[in-house]
C-alpha cells in the first residue's frame, strides 16, 4: 500500500513536518475505512467485483506506484508491447483492488463452503501431523491472504509474516479483517527470531517472499538478479522441515484453488548451508516465475523489484507466434 494516497504529491513535504504527515495518515484512514465499509455492505463476491472496479480506477492515478508496477511488469514480460503492458498494468490493478474489498470478508471466504478448493500436489508430514511444522512459502498473487485460509481448513496452527503499512491507523484497520485468518500474525521486524520461536512452538512459518530485500542475496528472476531473503530457505534447514510453496490462484470473484506444491529441497546436500538455501530460493523463485506467466494479471508487483537502470531483454519472436496480447487477457 501506498505511503499516502490521498496526499502522494506531498510525501517529501510530510516526511519532514510530523503534523503534515498525522494529517494524510487521516485522510487516508478515513478514505481507506469508507471503500472497506462499503465492501463489507456487499456480498462478498459483489464486493470482489466492486474492488476490480474501484482498482482499475484509482491505481493508474497513483502516479508513481504505477510507474513501478510498469517497470516490474516489463522487466518480467519484456515482449509485451506498450499497448498490451498499459493493458496488463490496468488489469493488476483491478485485481489489487479485488484483495482490498475482500478483506473485510475474509472470515466468510474461510468459512463458507466451496470458497477455497485445497489441492496437495505431495502429502507431508505436516498435513497428517499439524503439530510438526513446515516452511510455507507463496508470492503476491490473487489474494495471497488466502493461503492462511487455506491452513487454518487443515488444522495447521501458523505463524504468518506480513509487513506493517506506514500508516498505523491503517494498520489497525488491516490487522482487524486479518484476525479472520485464525493465525498469529508476525511483523516484518525482527522476523528471523519470532519465525524461528514459532516453529519450536510448533507452528509452521509462513510468509510471501517475491518482494525485493535490499539485505539478501542475488537470486534470478525472470532473467535478472533480484535481491532476495533466504530466510525461508534457512528456517527450513535450520529446523529440519520441509520447504513448501503455496499457490493461490483466483478461480471467480472470491472463490479460490489453494495448491501445496511438492517441497523444494536442495539439490546438493553436501554443499553449505548458505550454498543450500540460495540453491533452494533459486527453485522457488523459478517456480514463481511460472505462475506468474500462467496469470500474469494476477500479480501484485507495487513494489521496485530491480534496480531503475534494469532494461528488459526483448526476446526475438516472428510469425504467428509473436502474438502477445494473450499476456493481457
């Protein structure tokens, strides 16, 4: 989410004066908390319609935060043309604005039968003994939300990073609708130790991990290094558990397919453990990459995921199946 929505041209401005800044972190409260009550006054599934709408009308003027959702997607899809990638960024938007509406229905989409398909691609212990965690990890597609959904279905008790907005009114507003996910919520400060306390208490770690950390190591994505945490990679080792990846994939409005994909392990156990776990975070990311392709509309790419000076690799394609607007679709 945005710093200030309301107020984006004067975020330089209220950084630097405190009573600035508490004004737009109202403003922007009191915009956010009347398009979520109006969501909430919905059926949920009216309410996931109404966010596309109200997405794809007020992320474009985002200026800024559209500027980068572009770059990301034309770094990620470099045979796109202008029109198509202006289409594709309209769209995510749309979708963006679908996880905003649905977040005041969280608990009807947990609790209400044939909202949430489970597929398991290879049973592990976790599934079968919830007392023995794993390392769950996922990226920023449909509603990434849904995976603690998903586990809460299982019985699998979870311990779920999520990263605090600026804005601590809006924070609060979040963190009520989250409550819904029946898991324990963890802020992004500090993570290694309270992820790592987590899963020796018996609760599984998850968290969405496709966003750039200026902190981690130099991983590939979609053809260029992203910085990127290996902390899931380490948790899983350090513990002995399994690494997971979890897929959410939007199937209409808000009804979702959750998939458990086999567990990622690394491919030479003999080498280090840093060597381990950037090997296993590689298989992750590669993974990522697929869905992404698969859905590309359905990606939440607000954040700057290389550096500004990345210049996509257009790729040599002639003939009919140079045809990209499907990207669009």
């Amino acid at each position: 989410m945005a710093e200030f929505i309301v107020g984006n041209s004067l975020r330089k401005l209220a950084r630097e004066h405190r009573f600035l800044q508490s004004l737009l972190w109202r403003l922007d409260y009191a915009f956010v908390w009347l398009l979520v009550w109006l969501a909430r006054r919905l059926p949920v599934d009216a309410a996931s319609r109404y966010g596309d709408r109200l997405g794809t009308w007020i992320g474009p003027k985002l200026k800024r935060k559209t500027a980068i959702y572009r770059a990301n997607l034309a770094v990620a899809f470099p045979e796109l043309d202008d029109k198509a990638l202006d289409e594709l960024v309209k769209k995510s938007w749309g979708q963006a604005g679908r996880v905003l509406a649905e977040y005041p229905h969280l608990d009807t989409i947990l609790t209400e039968e044939g909202r949430i398909v489970i597929e398991i691609r290879e049973p592990i212990t976790t599934f079968d003994n919830p007392g023995q965690p794993c390392v769950i990890v996922s990226a920023h597609q449909s509603n990434w939300e849904v995976a603690c959904s998903a586990m809460a279905k299982m019985g699998i008790p979870n311990a779920s990073l999520y990263s605090p907005p600026t804005n601590p009114l809006l924070d609060r507003l979040l963190l009520e609708s989250r409550q819904a996910l029946n898991c324990q919520l963890l802020p992004r400060d500090n993570s290694a130790r309270l992820l790592m306390r987590a899963l020796k208490e018996g609760r599984t770690a998850a968290m969405v991990m496709d966003r750039r950390v200026d902190e981690g190591k130099p991983i590939r994505f979609f053809g260029h290094d992203k910085s990127s945490t290996i902390l899931p990679a380490k948790l899983a080792l350090k513990n002995d558990c399994e690494l997971v990846p979890v897929q959410v994939e939007r199937l209409q409005d808000a009804r979702y397919r959750v998939i458990f994909h086999p567990p990622v392990r690394p491919t030479n156990p003999a080498a280090d453990e840093t060597a381990q776990a950037i090997d296993m975070i590689q298989q992750i990311h590669t993974q990522f990459e697929s869905w992404i392709r698969e859905r590309p509309a359905d990606w939440f790419c607000s954040k700057r995921l290389w550096p500004k000076n990345t210049v996509p690799t257009k790729p040599e394609v002639s003939g009919p199946d140079a045809d990209i607007d499907s990207y669009a679709a």
